[in-house]
C-alpha cells in the first residue's frame, strides 16, 4: 500500500524520496570522456596498489562498489583477482567493459545498484573508490550489512572517501552532520567524514588496518591520488563475540 510505513524498507524509501535520483546524476556524468574529472584515467588507486605490494591483499575473488569506468576492477583483474564491479551508470558500465575488452581482462562489469546484491561471504576483498560518499546517511545502514554480509571472514574492505577541510580543491569544506543532510535535502555533493565518524561507523563491524590521508598523484604518476580522500583498509574479524564465523 502506497505511502504506508510497514517495513525498515518503506522507512527508507521515505527518506529517498526526498533527494535527487543517484541514478539521473551519475548516468550522464560519464557520456564525456573528455572531461578533466580526477577519476576518469585508467589508473588505480595508489592505496589499493599500496595493499597489493605489503601483501596484504592477495587476490581471490573481488567486489567492486560503484566501480565507475573500472580503474580499479581492472587493476584487480592484472594483479590476478577474480572480479564483479557493479555501477548505477549504464554508461560507465560500457566504458568499463570496452576498456576490459582493450586489455583482453575478463571482469564482470554489470550495471545495477549496489542495494539490489546479496552476496553470501564469498568475496576476499569488497573495494569502494568514492561511493559510500555518495550514499545517503540512512543507505549506509544496509550498505555497511552487506559488505559484512559479502566478505569471507578474515576479507578485506577498501575504502576510499571524502576527508573534510578541501574546500579549495573540490572536496567538502566541512563535515555535515547526518540529521542536517536531511534538512537540506542535499548531500551538498558529497559527504566528508572525519576519522572519528569513520571509526564510528565501522569499527564495530571491521577491524582498522589502515587509515590515513590518500598520498597526492600527480598527473603523469602511475596511480591515483588525491589527499582530498581518505585512504582506509578493513578487515572482517575471524571470529565475533567468541563465535568463529564461517
Ligand atoms: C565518485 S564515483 C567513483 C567511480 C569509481 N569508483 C572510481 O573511483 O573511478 C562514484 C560512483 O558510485 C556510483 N554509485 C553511486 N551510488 C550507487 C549505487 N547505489 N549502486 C551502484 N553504484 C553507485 C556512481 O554511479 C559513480 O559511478
């Protein structure tokens, strides 16, 4: 029944309805290759690259979150991974899939929100290059649950997302407090996290391996970088409350 409140679900349905559809922002964002966007060249993420040479990421199956055009699905896939990238964007899906095909990488580009998986603890490593920014405060409840939900106990969660304090360099000035998103009714763009809201967020679920400011790229550097966003890396426990999981 329409516009009844039942279910968790017609919760948050309620609290989508009052922003912009993620779908029609991200959709014709990637329709010029062209643009002088930061994330746009075909280069990973230098913390991802960072996790790989340490060792502590060592291949297995991978899950990418709003992967984009696929820099760092493809990443994984050189280095040996097997990978699913998913993207709200049917056109970053297809650019993701024409550069895959360029380099004769087999990943799994598909477009579909990240709302509509239900991984079973079968991934060795969940990534998120700059989508969990982009969530609104309330998606992150299921988000967070799924990506638990999706790592083999002892997997990795990469996370990179706005730091506050960038305002001059196309990050977000200030870190909004969740309630106050929803009085704007906006996002302003993208929400910044400080390390302590970052730590409340997650450490209950996964414990912190890394945590520090991403390193600055420059343009003819190997990786990616932007010190606008915080380079973080998780690990999903063994075991919780005294129980192993399996
Ligand atoms: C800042 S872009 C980053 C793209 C890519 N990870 C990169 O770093 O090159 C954020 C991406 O998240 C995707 N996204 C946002 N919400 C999503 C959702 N619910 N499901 C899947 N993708 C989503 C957008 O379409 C967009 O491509």
């Amino acid at each position: 029944m329409e516009k009844t409140i039942k279910s968790v679900q017609d919760l948050y349905d309620m609290l989508d309805a009052d922003f912009r559809s993620a779908k029609h922002f991200w959709e014709p964002f990637y329709e010029n290759r062209d643009r002088p966007i930061p994330f746009f060249p075909n280069k990973p993420d230098e913390n991802l690259v960072a996790g790989m040479e340490k060792g502590l990421l060592r291949g297995g199956r991978a899950l990418e979150m709003g992967c984009g055009p696929g820099r760092n699905a493809l990443y994984l896939a050189r280095q040996g991974y097997q990978v699913e990238a998913y993207d709200l964007s049917e056109t970053a899906i297809a650019w993701a899939k024409e550069r895959a095909a360029e380099e004769q990488l087999d990943v799994h580009f598909e477009c579909r929100s990240v709302f509509e998986l239900t991984p079973e603890q079968e991934y060795d490593l969940v990534y998120d290059s700059g989508c969990l920014h982009h969530l609104l405060p309330h998606q992150r409840i299921p988000y967070i649950a799924m990506i638990d939900q999706a790592l083999k106990p002892g997997g990795y969660f990469g996370l990179t997302c706005f730091a506050p304090g960038f305002g001059d360099q196309g990050g977000p000035e200030h870190v909004m407090d969740d309630w106050e998103v929803y009085r704007e009714k906006s996002m302003r763009g993208g929400l910044a996290f400080t390390e302590e809201k970052l730590r409340y967020l997650l450490e209950d679920t996964f414990e912190c391996v890394e945590l520090r400011p991403m390193k600055a790229m420059g343009q003819n550097d190997a990786y990616f970088g932007l010190p606008i966003l915080w380079a973080a890396l998780w690990r999903k426990p063994e075991a919780r409350d005294g129980h192993i999981l399996v």
